[in-house]
C-alpha cells in the first residue's frame, strides 16, 4: 500500500510539472534547421541532379542540386577526431567514403542512402601515409609502412559490390623519406618532397616502374625559398609554385604537361562531370581569382583552348570566404551549347552551387560550429516609438500650447503609420494569423517573445537570425581576427530608445597578440561608430573582460572592462562617463584570471584607481591542480551564476513553518578541474566553490573513478553536474544546494569578507542516458520554477524538474505529510526519462553541443536555442502557461456569453417591469 | 616601531569535513612561511607554521605582528586591505599563495583571525585563506589592544563527492514488501483520501436524482 501510495505521489507531482506538446502546437513556436557542416568532399552525380558531401563534421549527405536541400545524411560515428579522408562516386551508382581514427570504408547507394556494407580496417601500426582510390571495380588502399629496411608500400584492395578485402602486394621504397607528400592517381603514386627538385613516380602494382623526374624537365624553374605544392584532382596531378601553375597527366612514361596554359591567379581547378559517358576526361575546370571577383574557366584539353563563350564569370558575396574547394558538373542543352554548374565551398565554411548567370544557393554551414549564442531584444515599432518620442523627450518646450502642438503632432504621426500599415497590409484584421510569419516586421511584440538571436561562429562569421522563422536576417565575416578566441558582449539593448543598440566582439589580431573590438548595431549588423568600419585595435592583450552595470551617466551602455597582460585595466568605450562610472564603483570591483593548464587562479582589487590612471592589485592566488608528476590536472570548466539572475524566494518555507534561508553568494564560481591519476590510469574530478572576491574556497569535494565529459550548471544556490563514473559505467548527476542556516546574518547587502560559512546539502542520482549539453532554464523575475535542460546523445533534449535534483530528497524516510507539504519527493536513485518531457519531440537534433537559454518578458516563457550539427529554436515553461491565456481561448464564445447575457438581463427587467404593472392593476 | 613579540599561539585543528584524516592519499610535513603587508606596503615577514602532519593537523604557529596598533587603525579607517602571502613547503613542492582581507574587519576583530589551510585528497595544498569571524561588521569603534595576533589554524579537507545510493533504496523497498507480507502496514490517509471511491459514486447518484426528479409545483 505504500508503494501505491509513493507512486501516487509521484504521478501527482509529474501531472503538475510535465508539459507535453499537443499535435497541432508542432511547429507552432519552434522550428528546426538540419546542417551537414563544411564541405570537404563534394562529387556531383552522373546526372548532376544531386551532390554527394562529405562534411569535417564527420557527415554523408546526399544534397539535391536545384534546391541544396539535404535528401539524406548520415553521421558517420561520433567520434570527434574522426574525420572523411576520401570520397568517390563508383560507376554502380554507390557511393564510397572512407574515414580515418578508426579506418573505415563504407559503402552507400546513392539515390536511397542506404548502407551497402562496411569494413573496418584493423592497423597494427599506424602507416605514415594513406591514400585511397577506386578502379573499375574495386576500392584501393595504398599505405606506406616503416620497415626494417626502410619504408614499404603496402596495397590493398576491396571488392566495391561485397569488400572483400584482397591484400596485393607490398612494395619497398627505398627513395622514400618522412614529410614526402604523395597522390595516389591510380595505378600511379605521385610523390614531392617539399625540399626535393625531382617528383617521385611508381606505378603501386609494380615494384620496379619507379621513376625520378627533375623538376626542370617539367619546365618548373624553382628559386631558392620557393616551395612546389602538389595537388590532385582525379586523374591530374598539379604544381604549383608562387608564380605558376601547371597541370600533368600520368602515364606510364612520366608525366605529360597539359599544353593550355593556366594563369598563376589559378585558385582551384576540377575535372568536371559530364552528362555523356565519352567527354569524361576532355574538360577541365579553373577558379580563378579576379581584383573583385572569380572567372571560371572551361577548357577543352582535347582542342587545347579555353572555350570562352561556356566560360564566365562568378561573384560571391561580401561575407563569403575564399573558396576552397571547387566542384564542377557539365551539360549539354538542348541547343548543342556546353554550360556549367559549380559547388563551391568558401573559408567562411558556406557551400554555394550555381551557374554562369548567377548563384542559386548558398548553405551556411558555418552554423554547425557555433562559438556563442546571445538573444538580442528587437527595437519599439514605429508607434511605440512616436509615444516614446512624445514622453521621453524632455526638451523643453513648455506651456499648455506647446504640449498640444506635442501631442497633436505625435497623435497624427501615430495616425499616419497605422494608416500605411493598413495599407501594405502589415495588420490583418483577423487576430490570430500563423507565427513564423516570415513577413513579420523587425519590432518589439508585446510578450518579447520575438528576438533576434546573434549567433557568432567557428569560422569568425556572425549571423543575426529572426526567432520566429529561422531566417537569417544579416550575416558579416569578420576580417583579420584570429578566430581561435572570440566573445560577444551586448553592451546597450534596444530597450533605450532612442540610443542606437551596441553590441562588441572581442577576439586577437591575425597579424599580432594585441586585441582586436568589432563594434556593431545587432539589428541592422552595421558597424558602429568606432575605429575604422567598426575595428578597434587595441595596443595590449587581453587577457579577461568583464561587462559592468550600466546607469543613467554612461547612456546605459554598460562598460566593458580589460583586464590586459599586465593586469593593467582599460575600459571600452574608453568616455570621460564610463570611465568615471567605474572609478565611483572600484571599490568593489574585483576581477579574475585562471590559467587553465598551470590552475593557478588569481583575484585583483580596482580599489586603487582614479580617473586619471585604472588601477589593480593582486588580492588572492590559488593553484589548484596536483603538481606531481604522475598526475595530469587542468581546469576543464568555470561557471558563474546568469549574470542577470534573479533570486525571488531568499529561503525554503519548511513544514514547520520555518524557513531555511539559502546562501546566495554572488561572487560564487564554480570551478572543475579534471585529472588521471597516471599509475592506475583513473580520472577523477574535483569541484572547488570559489569566493572571487575574497579567494576563499567555501566548499571543495571530489569524485574518483570518473570521465568526462562534464557538465556544470550553477543557478540561485545549487550546483548541478554531470560525469561519467568508470566504475559503474553509467552518467551521474550530482547535486548540491547551499544553505546559511535557519537565521540570516545579513539580510540586506552579502560581504564576501564577512560571509557566513553554508551547509552544503548533496545527492547524487543515475542518469540512463548520455548527457552532451547541460542548461538551467532562466525567467525574467526568478519566480518560475527553474527545469535543466539535458541535451542527449540520442538527439533529445530532456526538460527535467529541479524538484528531481533537489538533494534534500530523503531516503530512509517514507513520504510523510510534511514532505509533502514541502514538495519534497522521496529518493529514488535512477531519473526517468519520460516521452513527454523531451522538448524537441520527433525533431531529433543531431550531436547536441550546446544550449542557450534567454527570459522572454512573460514570466512563465523561456526561449531555448539548441545547436549542434542541426539547430533549433523552442519555447520552454516549466511552471506552465500561468500568465497567457490558452491558444484555443474562445473568445468569440466568451463574447457571445456576456453579450447574451446582457441582453438577457435587460428583456428580463423590461418583463419583469410589465409583469409588475398588470399585477398592480389587478 | 613594531612590537616585537614572538608568541606561541594556541594551536586549535578544526576538521571542517566529516571524512576522516586518513583518507589523504599521502601525508607531509610542510613549513609554510608568512608574510603580511597592511595597504601598499612592502611586504613584511609575520611567522611561520609548522604542519607536522596534513593528515593529523597537528599545527603549530610561531608569529609576532611587525606593525603597530596605529597602523592598523590608519589602514582601517583608509578601507584598506590586509595581505598575507603564504609561501608553502612540502613534499619538494613549492607554491606560493595570497590572501586578503579587508584591514578593518582584522582591526576590530582585535586581530582574530583565522588560517585555513586547504587540503585536496591526493595531499596537495592548493590554497591558504585568512578571514576573521564572520560576526564581525565595520563600524570603527574599537578601544586601543596589545597588537598581538590570536590565529586560529584550520585544516579544510577535501570531501568525497556524493554516490548514488542505490543499497539504501534497494533496502527500503525490501523492508516495505516485508512489512506489506506482515500487514505491518498502517493506512495513515485522511477518510476522504481512503474511501473516495465510495464517496463519489453516492454523491453523483444524490446528484443524478436530484437533477431528475424536479420538484412537483405545488397546488
């Protein structure tokens, strides 16, 4: 009876939290984009209706050519250091794709997608060169092994209709040496070494073909520091130098130099696919780089003349990279004329498919390797803001007449908008249209539901993207900036009408270590005001940055303060105003800095600046890790509270009435550091609560046995995180909540110097699934319950309840009136995974990297931003819809009601009134 | 200009954690050197402890307070910060940490304060830490006192993290279906909870009949 009683229990508290999706709310205010990520392999088919890519984010996809949508995709393994070596188009309309860590070869049909068979190749020793090919009928694997001797070539062969695999013979190479780059041009292998001036030529089925030719009697001339590069593109070797570019067919004599000549300006060539059988090998393709933009040239190597009139030229747009990569596909139209299609993969990892006239698409794939997320409030329309203009204002321009004239004018401009919009359609009389409208204007509604979400990327591309569609609204690459560290700081929102939004990145130089702050309009995607298009360069280095409050004296643009190498600090934008603003408040103003690889972690005081010179001193120093020799340890993650979170309940309300007060100390981080114990082999991870202020250490506990990947979540007073256990083979959540104790010491400010001491409550619970992205769910006001967010291997994303994690779940005790009261459930060692709670519900998202979480201006709404290989956009309300009315309210009905009602009463009173005249008159 | 003291402090181990003192993997002796600076002044040397042992917290402290009760007061009223560095010696390890605290809170405390010493599970030190009680505000009023120092050392420990407990929860279910085979169990629910199968049933057959049978109107 008890047990029903618990599972009574439980089934009430999940009825009050679970938030199930009805089938017609799919789509409703979420969507998903499928990405495959940069093109590194690209083959167009026989018919060059479709494209097959091979991404380096481990993915086969099949692209259809007259759309770039994906028809099928496939994830090859999740391993992340493998990637796609090679990928070729066999002649029985299969595809084959060969990936490296651990070597695979599969084999796929084209047109459905489905595997055909794979063969995983088992190495004993790791070869030091690996290249594939494919002949009539097989796929071929030439490797180069160490030997006794020297080196030895080994072949192998796999059948492409079974793979059966068929080692053919190994070879000794006595001419070869290490840092040689060999092509395979099957049977030949074609190999450079950088320092050499002859190119190395053997045909791999026959030991004794070896050939040397001299650089010079391919009419290369190579001057003292000039290095040759060797590149292939499939039956063509090519060389090039800084000057020149040549292009060499293989046969068993040497190599034959094309006779057209290719200027140096050569940026890509490809042997184009041609729809007849015969011309495969005629053409030829070359990219070449223009002032402004590409040509792309056709050549008949058969004739030996560039075919102008099928030749043309390409332009891409401004936030487009340089091409590298270049696939081409030939046709001939009803009319007899040659004409082409290209796909074209750029260093801004976008992939663009067109023709001579022009490009029909282009895949942003640079979406699949997101850096940082930031969701951006869109301006007031044009009504709001002509009221704002009327009230916010405060010119003077007095008396009773002049505000007449003020609001007269405001009220006939507000006259004019609705009227243009009434006319262009924008307000549609109907109250309910679809959302995800794409039409949609770029304003503010009511609920702040609609955002646009600034998105900054692996490839140092920003995308600015509509919350309600999914449409990207503005995209810009950012120019000579090293991309290996970028953050993005929102530094005015647009909530200040009429000050100009300002959002800043900041990254290294390219060309320096100094730092470089691209400031821009997140709306629009302009640069700002500042240095030279929005660039300022910096003449130090950063080394950490911090976004201050904002106020009334800096125009509410919050200063953003550098720390530089020196632990000088510097203030942007460097103004008289910010730069007082931060003076007024140094003395409280503490930063820090952690070296991840040394751990040693360092806190400084601003308390010494004045306006004339920013100052700091160092206040504290840890150093964290083990420094003995047979422990590996390093910092692997710092987590900090949501700098605009809200606490609303400073305690819990126990059964007893009394509260237990919770240790909100926001000067907490929590830092991890993960280390193997090298003797045993046996990871393990230690997790410091660290005062930044004060440098105390306020709680430190340790987990052994375990490995990554960890996942920490920090929010209010508990501390969330994840890890795989070794031991038992499974992912654990750990929880811990911080409480000060049944009595406050300070309610009203929190010293860091003079904190109390917390209790530390913890729990720790099995998760049956594999956790790849963790987030807390954040609201406006802090009074919705708060759910964690778990991104899943599998592709779901799970909605799990803090109540689940609460650490003050009891195990021993049976559930008692007072825990009820309080909402505690009892203990139970393994989470469920219900379907209901799995937010993306079909809408699977591959690879799962991270989350993003923004309040929207409804307390009960959170939007969610999910990327990894796909991304995807949600609403979340863990305490339910408490402050919107449902999507199927009736109003019409409701309206009806009252109306009949009205009615009613009056032909009642009027009856009522006539029943009691005639009974007046009896 | 300083009052040159030396004092053997009392030695006071508190162990802030409930793990026992023989779960470090390694134990050491370490000799950690102190030196303070109250402000920007250059620092000076305090003292010295001796660990005997991390693992049974046997300490000793030996200090004197190089700066007057003038000082202390001036950096007090100037809300300046009282820096201690520590530099730490152990296991041919050495790191050098740094710890501060605002002057006035050390000022008023009578300079009580209190060392922690942080300890991880594989022996290492990774962090020394001075503080004052924690009841202690700023408010400026202090009588004139002996510049002596009254530390009290701690040893914090690092805990292990927690485990699933999945042999407790396995017994407790065991011991319920017992006491279910035993029919030890006791229904403690309210009436309502207990016998609303019956209740709803009669109470919509009151309704139904009620509803069905309207009221004859009276001649």
């Amino acid at each position: 009876m008890k047990i029903f009683s618990y599972s009574l229990c439980i089934v009430f508290i999940l009825i009050q939290t679970i938030n199930g999706l009805y089938e017609d709310q799919i789509g409703k205010f979420d969507w998903r984009q499928q990405y495959i990520g940069k093109v590194k392999h690209a083959i167009f088919d026989s018919t060059g209706k479709k494209i097959v890519v091979g991404t380096e984010e481990n993915t086969l996809a099949l692209l259809h050519a007259g759309t770039g949508k994906i028809e099928w995709r496939h994830l090859l393994g999740s391993n992340t250091k493998s990637k796609i070596t090679s990928l070729f188009l066999l002649s029985n309309g299969k595809v084959a794709s060969i990936s490296n860590i651990p070597t695979i070869v599969r084999v796929f049909d084209v047109s459905s997608g489905i595997l055909q068979w794979e063969a995983a190749v088992a190495k004993d020793i790791q070869p030091v060169l690996c290249k594939w090919a494919v002949s009539k009928r097989d796929i071929i694997s030439v490797e180069i092994n160490p030997s006794r001797s020297g080196y030895d070539l080994v072949l192998t062969e796999y059948s492409s209709i079974g793979g059966t695999e068929n080692v053919a013979s190994t070879t000794e190479l006595p001419w070869f040496t290490l840092g040689t780059n060999c092509q395979l041009v099957f049977p030949h292998l074609v190999c450079l070494h950088p320092q050499e001036d002859a190119v190395n030529i053997v045909d791999v089925r026959n030991s004794d073909s070896h050939q040397r030719i001299e650089l010079q009697h391919l009419g290369i001339t190579v001057g003292a520091d000039q290095l040759v590069t060797l590149g292939v593109t499939k039956n063509f070797v090519s060389l090039r130098t800084t000057g020149t570019f040549s292009l060499y067919k293989i046969t068993d004599e040497g190599l034959q130099r094309t006779s057209a000549e290719w200027p140096s300006e050569t940026v890509l060539v490809s042997v184009p696919t041609v729809k007849d059988a015969e011309a495969q090998d005629q053409y030829m393709a070359a990219l070449i780089k223009r002032e402004k933009n590409y040509a792309v040239k056709i050549y008949d190597l058969e004739a030996n003349q560039v075919l102008e009139d099928v030749s043309g030229d390409m332009k891409l747009p401004d936030h487009a990279g340089e091409p590298d990569l270049l696939s081409t596909f030939l046709m001939r139209k009803p009319n007899g004329e040659l004409s082409y299609r290209y796909a074209i993969s750029t260093t801004d990892d976008s992939l663009h498919y067109g023709s001579k006239k022009e490009v029909y698409w282009t895949r942003e794939e640079a979406l699949t390797s997101i850096v940082q997320v930031e969701m951006v409030d869109l301006p007031v329309s044009s009504i709001e803001a002509s009221i704002e203009e009327e009230f916010g204002s405060d010119q003077a321009l007095g008396g009773i007449l002049g505000h007449t004239i003020k609001r007269l004018s405001s009220q006939f401009r507000q006259l004019l908008i609705v009227t243009q919009q009434l006319l262009a359609g924008q307000i549609s009389l109907v109250r309910r249209e679809a959302v995800g409208n794409n039409n949609k204007a770029l304003e503010r509604d009511r609920f702040g539901l609609h955002k646009l979400i600034l998105i900054l990327t692996r490839p140092g591309k920003l995308f600015a993207m509509d919350t309600l569609s999914g449409r990207i609204v503005w995209q810009r690459l950012l120019k000579n900036v090293n991309i290996d560290k970028v953050r993005l700081y929102v530094q005015r929102t647009s909530i200040h009408y009429p000050l100009e939004p300002q959002c800043t990145i900041l990254a290294k130089s390219s060309t320096s270590n100094q730092a470089v702050l691209f400031v821009f309009h997140p709306i629009t995607g302009e640069p700002a005001q500042f240095g030279s298009e929005g660039y300022v360069n910096l003449d130090y280095s950063v080394q950490q940055a911090l976004l201050l409050p904002q106020n009334e004296e800096t125009e509410y643009m919050k200063p953003l303060l550098l720390l530089d190498e020196s632990a000088a600090p510097h203030v942007f934008p460097p103004t008289e105003s910010a730069i007082n603003h931060v003076v007024k408040m140094s003395n409280n103003l503490f930063m820090f800095v952690a070296d991840t690889k040394s751990c040693v972690l360092r806190g400084y005081s601003l308390a010494k600046s004045t306006a004339d010179h920013l100052a700091s001193a160092a206040v504290w120093q840890l150093q964290l890790c083990s420094s003995s020799d047979s422990v590996e340890e390093e910092i692997v993650s710092i987590v900090s509270r949501h700098p605009e979170e809200k606490v609303f309940s400073q305690g819990r309300v126990l059964a007893d009435r009394s509260v237990l007060y919770k240790y909100l100390n926001p000067n907490m981080v929590v830092v991890a550091t993960a280390g193997t114990n090298h003797p045993h082999h046996r990871g393990y991870l230690n997790l410091y609560l660290i005062d930044v202020v004060s440098g105390a250490v306020v709680f430190s506990t340790s987990h052994r046995r375990v490995q990554p990947p960890y996942h920490v979540v920090y929010a209010e007073n508990w501390i969330i995180y994840a890890y795989y256990n070794e031991k038992y083979r499974r992912t654990e959540l750990s929880s811990l909540e911080l409480f000060e104790g049944q009595t406050q010491s300070n309610s009203t400010a929190f010293s860091s110097f003079s904190a109390p001491q917390p209790l530390v409550d913890r729990q720790a619970y099995i998760y049956p699934s594999h956790i790849t992205a963790m987030k807390d769910t954040v609201s406006e006001q802090g009074m919705t319950a708060k759910h964690i967010l778990l991104g899943l291997s599998n592709g779901w994303i799970q909605e799990m309840p803090r109540a689940f994690l609460d650490p003050r779940r009891p195990v021993v005790a049976a559930a008692t009136p007072e825990m009820r009261e309080e909402g505690i459930m009892p203990y139970l060692p393994e989470l469920p995974i219900p379907a209901e709670a799995i937010i993306n519900y079909n809408q699977t998202i591959s690879n799962i990297k991270s989350i993003y979480v923004t309040p929207s201006s409804l307390e009960s709404t959170a939007l969610v931003f999910a990327c990894g290989l796909d991304i995807f956009f949600t609403h979340v309300t863990p305490s339910r819809t408490f402050d919107v009315l449902n999507d199927d309210f009736e109003y019409g009905f409701i309206a009806l009601v009252l109306t009949g009602l009205t009615l009613a009463s009056f032909i009642t009173k009027r009856l009522a009134g006539k029943k009691s005249l005639r009974q007046a008159w009896k | 200009m300083a009052l040159q003291s030396v004092l053997q402090c009392f030695i006071a181990v508190c162990l802030l954690s409930t793990p026992s003192k023989g779960e470090l993997e390694s134990d050491a002796s370490s000799v950690i050197q102190l030196s303070h600076s109250l402000g920007s002044r250059p620092f000076e040397p305090r003292g010295q402890i001796n660990v005997r042992s991390l693992k049974s917290g046997s300490v000793n402290i030996q200090q004197d307070s190089s700066y007057d009760w003038k000082d202390y007061k001036e950096a007090a009223e100037a809300n300046e910060f009282y820096h201690l560095e520590a530099f730490v010696k152990y296991n041919g390890i050495e790191r050098t940490f740094l710890t501060s605290t605002k002057a006035c809170l050390l000022y008023e405390s009578q300079l009580a304060d209190i060392i922690t010493i942080h300890v991880d599970l594989l022996g290492n030190i990774y962090g020394v830490s001075v503080a004052t009680p924690h009841s202690q505000q700023c408010t400026g009023t202090v009588l004139e006192f002996e510049p002596n120092f009254n530390t009290t050392v701690l040893i914090s420990y690092m805990e292990h993290g927690p485990v699933p407990d999945v042999a407790m929860y396995v017994q407790k279910v065991e011991q319920e279906k017992v006491a279910k085979e035993r029919g030890e169990t006791k229904d403690n629910r309210s009436f309502i909870a207990k016998y609303w199968m019956y209740i709803v049933p009669l109470v919509l057959v009151f309704m139904m009949s009620g509803a069905s049978n309207p009221e004859q109107p009276a001649r």
